[in-house]
C-alpha cells in the first residue's frame, strides 16, 4: 500500500473516531476540539506504518505459522491501542485540559480513554493488517498469474520453432534452397514477433497478421496441397485476444490434416460476435481427430490453461471432428475492444467479411463437439 493510500486511511479513521469522541461528549465538546484530539495521534500511526508492513509480510498466516502470526498480531494490536490511548491522554493533559495537569487527572483521564478507545484501535490495527493482506494477496495473484502464462509461452514457443526447423530441415534435404531462404526469413520475423511481444493480449488484427506469417511458411513448405480461407466479421478485428492465441490450433491443424494427409487439406477461420461474446472456429477438412484418443497435446492444453487464466470459467474451449468430416475447434471468451483497425491491414485473402453472422446450435457457444481429444 504506498504513503498516498495510508494517509487518506489513517484520515478516515481519524474522522471516525473524531465523531465517535464528539457523540460521546453529548454536547459538551465541538468537532474542532475533536479533530484536534485524533488528528495528530492518527497522523503518528500514519508515520508508524512501515513497522506495521514489516510485521505483516513477515507474519502472513502461512499455514505452518498461523498461531505465531495471530499472537503476533494480537499483540501488536494491544500495544498499538496502548500507545494511541497514552498519546491521547497526552494530548488532553497539555493542551486541552481546563486544569494544570495532575497525575490523578492523568490516570483518571487515561482510564476514560481506555474504556472507550481501547477496543476501537484494536479493531483498527486488525482493519489496516486487513486491508495490508488483501491488497499484498491480490498482487501475488496477478504474479502468479502472469508468471503461469509466461511459463506457458515459454513452453509454447520452442514447440513452435522446433516444428518449423524441422519443416526447414525436411525442405533442404529435399533440394528446395529458395523455400529454405523464404522459411528462414519468415521465421525470423515470426521469433522477433513472438520474443518481443510481452503483452498477454493482443488486438485481433495482430493476431491475425502473426497467423498470416506462420501460415505463409506451411504454404511454402504444402504448395498446392494446402488452402487457406477467413470469415472475419469486421467489427471483431479491434477485439483482444490473446498473444499466440491462433498458431498452436493452426499447427495442430497443419500438423495433423495437411502434413499427415496425402491429399488437398483447406483450413478455415471464423471469427464473429454475439453479443458480449468472441467466437472464434478454426475447422480444417482432413481426417479428424483420432477416435477414442484422450490426451492433448502441447498446443491444445495450453490453449485451454492460458484461456482459464485469462478469463476464468467467462470462456469455452472445445474441440472434435465435424460431422461432415474433418476436424473443428471453437472459443468463445468476453468479447473487449481497442483502438479501431483498417480490415485491410489483414495479410491473407480475406474470401468473405460479414458485418452480422447467423451461428447456428453447433457453432461455438452452441451444442459441444464429440469429446474426441488429441
């Protein structure tokens, strides 16, 4: 919590308890004599706040530490009471008493004090380590899950390279030295793109633009043997999406349907919206899945952990061959807008944009694809 956050709460609870002082006064006292009475004790606990953050991040409650922590805590609230009820007492006897202070109307004063006040700042230490906790846990939530999604990229992108380099060794071995030279051009583009890139998400256009790279390799290395066709509604292109969300289903796709396929194979992107949602569908028409397999592989599982990291259970993920045959996978997450972009900007040919889309009871959000798993 930074200087600005304590002095505005210390500040509060100054006016609380100044109010609380002025009701127990029952008219016999104004609100200037009040806040003259909490407002300098309350700007000292301001200025005590590092000891108070010290304590708090070295006793958190950790499960193997929690009674150490709540004695820690409990006595530390009782000392900050005390010290807040003797610089009150103080601050009376000097300067607001009517009488020359004496030690009975010191200890009489202190005793009111206590009986009053005591349990308040108890509370209020409690309320401040609180709010400390709170605040501390959902910055270690945000690293978490930032440092889950970097692992998860970093997990993703030597699958990726590690693929295209095979696909450049299987292209030299084959003679082809103007394929290779495009490949290793793109794919430095490609690196530079995926290395530089640290946001978790991106504009959809951008995304787009890297699939584009990525799929102009694999049309190098297919020829005629792979198409490739978009559906891309134009106001979903300033849509966020996450980085590197399109390449791992486009390999899998590639991977499995063209490379493993002897005939023709085209792949297609869908991207609309409805309502408050995103949709996005990447089919393909080769084979399909395999039937009865279970395990996802790389791509497949880190799609679905970085979108449950994203957008929790806001998102759906799911995957299986289409009943005419070939294989679909479809996302759905909450649909959140940046700056505008030119459809123009998009690299591949575009065969239709739509303004509107119709999405049928077996389009993303709809029935669930057969559970068949890679």
């Amino acid at each position: 919590m930074n200087a600005v956050v304590t002095a505005v709460a210390c500040a509060l609870l100054a006016i609380s308890q100044s109010a609380n002082v002025y009701t127990f006064w029952q008219g016999h006292g104004t609100w200037r004599l009040a806040l003259a009475l909490m407002l300098p004790t309350w700007a000292l606990m301001a200025l005590c706040w590092p000891l108070f953050v010290r304590l708090a991040r070295r006793y958190t409650f950790a499960p193997q530490s929690r009674a150490r922590s709540a004695t820690i805590h409990v006595a530390a609230g009782f000392l900050f009471a005390l010290v807040h009820n003797t610089s009150l007492t103080v601050i009376y006897a000097l300067l607001l008493a009517p009488d020359a202070p004496t030690f009975q109307g010191f200890g009489s004063r202190f005793g009111t004090t206590v009986a009053y006040m005591f349990y308040q700042d108890v509370l209020a230490y409690g309320a401040l380590l609180a709010m400390y906790l709170a605040l501390h846990d959902a910055d270690l939530r945000t690293q978490l899950a930032d440092a889950r999604l970097a692992a998860l990229r970093a997990q993703l992108n030597p699958h990726f390279f590690f693929n295209t380099l095979n696909a450049v060794s299987t292209l030299a071995l084959q003679g082809r030295r103007d394929d290779v030279t495009e490949i290793v051009g793109r794919l430095g583009d490609l690196m530079r793109t995926a290395l530089d890139e640290q946001a978790q998400e991106v504009r959809l256009s951008a995304e787009l633009a890297f699939a584009d790279d990525y799929l102009s390799i694999q049309r190098v290395r297919f020829g005629d043997r792979f198409q490739v066709y978009k559906v891309i509604a134009p106001e979903t292109l300033d849509a966020s999406v996450p980085s590197l969300l399109l390449q791992p289903i486009l390999e899998n796709a590639i991977e499995y349907a063209v490379a493993g396929y002897g005939g023709s194979t085209s792949v297609k992107i869908e991207v609309s919206r409805r309502r408050d949602d995103l949709l996005l569908e990447i089919s393909d028409t080769g084979p399909g899945f395999t039937p009865g397999v279970r395990k996802e592989g790389i791509g497949l599982a880190n799609t679905r952990a970085r979108l449950q990291e994203l957008y929790g259970n806001r998102c759906r993920f799911e995957y299986g061959n289409l009943p005419g045959g070939g294989a679909s996978v479809r996302i759905s997450m909450p649909f959140h807008s940046t700056a505008a972009v030119d459809p123009t900007h998009i690299g591949l040919p575009v065969v239709s944009t739509v303004s509107q889309r119709d999405v049928s009871s077996d389009g993303p959000g709809g029935s669930p694809l057969p559970g068949h798993q890679m």
